[in-house]
C-alpha cells in the first residue's frame, strides 16, 4: 500500500462574513485559523520536492495570489479555489510536478480545516493535443453537416518527436453522466471505446518544433458538400472505418489512414458532436493483438431509471495511466458531472457551449493557450494537464483561419487569424 504523507499548514486568514461584517472588540475584522491539509502520494526513493507553492484564487474578483505554504495569509471575503504545487525532481527520470486543488471553499468561523489530495502528475515529453474540433459545421439551410470534425497534435517542445506509434482515443465513459463503476480502475487506467494509430517504424512520421499534426475525420474536401466547410484533404492522417451497414459507409479519403485498433460502432466513428467525452493520445508499448487480448475490462454499475434501477454489466478496453500522452475533457456547464480520467492527467474541463444541444457551438473548437513565442517565431502553448485552465473555449477552428471559410450559416468568411482563438498572429 502506498504511505500519504499528512502536511499540515496553518494558515491564518482573515474572515468577513456578509457585506457588513461586524468588527471586533478591538475594531479589527475577526480571524479564523484555518488548518490546510496536503494528502501527498508516495514518491520514488531519492525524490526531491522543489518550489511547493498554495495558489489562492478568489472566485468573486478573479484574482489569484501566489504563497509560500508556510506562510500566513490574510484573504478579502468570498470563495476560493486553493491549490497546491511543487516540481519533483526524480532521480535519473524527467521531473514530474505534484499538483491539488479543491474549489469553492467558504471559510467562516473560528477555525476551519480543508483537505487537498495532491497527485504527482505524468509529464511527457511527446506530443499534446492543440485542438479539438467536434462541432461540426452547418449547411445553409440551418442543418448540421458531420465529418469535417478533426483533431490537432502541436509538438510543443525544442526537438523533433516522432508521432509513430501514437493512439488517438475517445473515451467510454460521459462527462455528462456519473454512475458507479466497479471496480474502479480510475487511479490505474482510463475506459476507452476508440483506438486509432499513426503508422510507422518509429521515424517516418517527424514533427519539427512548433509543427502540428492533423488527423481528421474524412481527409476531404468538404466544400463539395457543404460550401460552408473547409478543405481537409491535405490532412496528416484521417480515422477510416469499414462499415458492416451498406446504407451508412464511411469515405475513404486521400488523406493516410490511421491504423485501426478498435471501435464500438459497426459504421464509423465521429467525435462526440457535443463534446461529451475525453479524447486523448497515447503511447501503448504491446502490439494491437496483444491489446485487444490483455486489456478488457468489464464493469458493473447501477443503471437509475424512472422504470427503477436495473444492475448492468459491460465491456470495454483499459489504457494504463502511465502510457497516456494527453487527455483533453470535454462538457458543457450545465451538464457537467465528472472527470472521465484521473486528476494527474486532467484536471479540469473544457468545451463549445454552454447548455446541451446548444447552437452557438457549430464552427467552434477548443484551443490550447499560448504562453509566448520564442525568438525564432515558435509558439509555446500552456500544459498544466487542466484543460479548464490550458484551453480557450469557444474558439473559431484554425482550418477556418488558415482557409478564410464560413463563420457561421451564412457563409460569412473568416478573416482573422490567432496562434490560438484569441492571441492573434502579427
């Protein structure tokens, strides 16, 4: 069993209760003591803790103050996010970053105690997930138009990687939906239901600093069939399913196709339009049949009816944590109930839209951050493994960008153009 290393921090903080609190009898605001918890992971054997840190964010006036955990705070009243982190230098292995946090917190009263459960996040140095676009577009008449969704890869360090081997996923599990799975393998692996691969002997597929890859639907041009796509035919790779349905086939476009490991539907697969999922990338270190043999796994959980509860059994495929690249969550807010994927790989969420089945969604996708961009003209985008925090929302896709097409239903054309939906390129 893993030891938890109990950290306790006594923060002094200073309380106001209501728009007019009362002072004390002295004429200052009255104090609370506030007994700050950190539940850490065991680490490697020789491990050192570098610059931990407690981040305050004070939810009513959006700002955020950085503190040593030692340190005594004094905070304005309202709610607060508190989070914690440190770097961990491990021995002979990159470094890893420790990362808690826990939202909305009120304090009040004398003296308070808040737990946060740190995780000792998976740092790789691979490939991320830039973009997600799963909207879709629309036809002029208003109707939805599927097939030109697609995904970037962003290589976001200073050396060339190689994207052989890497598996695109989507994941099983909603992030609309909460039931309770067991077993729980949420700390160990994450349930996927779609699994496709970048070919390769593990150099053929370079991708230079500051390069993206795309992968998309159908590596077509969806102008011919709908005047207010764009043109994906010169995509990376494409995602291409045979069906077993003649009446719903999949198109085969110019683009490579990705190597198939697995997929639920019998037709073909699209990103869930909505975002309702998590979609990721992966390194998995066995070979496709081995996979398909070695990692099932079947769960039962409680399915809640107004008919009554009915015990359910079903299967899919697990991905061990340790061989996950990036994982992006995705929701809207009023339909957001958890995280499909272990805090260390996301911790929070992102999405197009605000309520289910929400029209503003259409011709938008959600992009990584920038940070800065470096001497040479390379960007470099935000990773804190929370996609809340590293994804801009609501963004207008980079292929509109970069093709000048439709905006909205009525063909109106892009004419800006952004390192990432918001920062625009000079």
């Amino acid at each position: 069993m893993k030891k938890t290393l109990i950290f306790i921090l006594n923060i002094l903080v200073l309380v106001i209760t209501g728009c007019e609190d009362p002072l004390g009898k002295d004429g200052t605001t009255p104090q609370t003591q506030l007994d700050i918890e950190l539940l850490l992971p065991e680490l490697p054997q020789g491990s050192t803790v570098m610059n931990p840190q407690i981040s305050v964010f004070n939810i009513s006036t959006q700002t955020s103050t950085l503190y040593a955990p030692d340190a005594a705070i004094s905070l304005l009243p309202g709610l607060y996010d508190i989070s914690y982190s440190a770097v961990v230098n491990n021995p002979g292995k990159s470094p890893s970053t420790l990362r808690g946090k826990i939202s909305a917190v009120q304090i009040s009263g004398a003296a308070e105690s808040v737990a946060i459960r740190v995780y000792n996040n998976i740092e790789t140095d691979d490939l991320i997930i830039s973009e997600v676009f799963f909207a879709g577009t629309l036809q002029s008449s208003g109707n939805s138009y599927y097939g030109d969704d697609y995904v970037k890869l962003y290589n976001n360090t200073d050396h060339v990687i190689y994207a052989d081997g890497i598996t695109l996923f989507e994941s099983r599990f909603l992030t609309t939906q909460k039931l309770v799975y067991t077993p729980d393998i949420m700390a160990e692996a994450m349930t996927v239901e779609a699994l496709y691969t970048i070919p390769g002997s593990g150099t053929d597929v370079p991708v230079q600093p500051g390069e993206y890859l795309l992968l998309a639907d159908t590596g077509i041009d969806h102008r011919v069939s709908n005047p207010n796509s764009f043109d994906l035919s010169g995509a990376d790779f494409e995602w291409y399913d045979v069906s077993s349905k003649p009446n719903m086939l999949d198109i085969d476009g110019p683009a490579p196709n990705l190597d198939k490991w697995y997929c639920y539907t019998q037709t073909f697969w699209m990103l869930h339009n909505r975002g309702f999922k998590a979609f990721g990338i992966a390194r998995i270190p066995v070979d496709r049949d081995t996979y398909l043999k070695d990692y099932l796994y079947t769960y039962d959980y409680i399915q809640v009816t107004i008919a009554g509860d009915f015990p359910m059994t079903q299967t899919s495929y697990r991905l061990p944590n340790e061989w996950i690249v990036d994982v992006v969550n995705c929701s809207v807010d009023s339909e957001y109930a958890w995280n499909v994927c272990a805090p260390q790989l996301d911790s929070g969420y992102t999405g197009c839209g605000t309520i289910d089945q929400d029209k503003t969604r259409f011709f938008h996708s959600v992009r990584r951050k920038l940070l800065y961009v470096t001497d040479d003209g390379r960007a470099v985008l935000k990773d804190t493994n929370n996609s809340s925090e590293d994804f801009n929302r609501m963004c207008i896709p980079s292929e509109i960008e970069l093709q000048g097409t439709a905006t909205d239903s009525e063909g109106t054309p892009c004419t800006s153009l952004t390192y990432d939906g918001i920062t625009p390129m000079k």
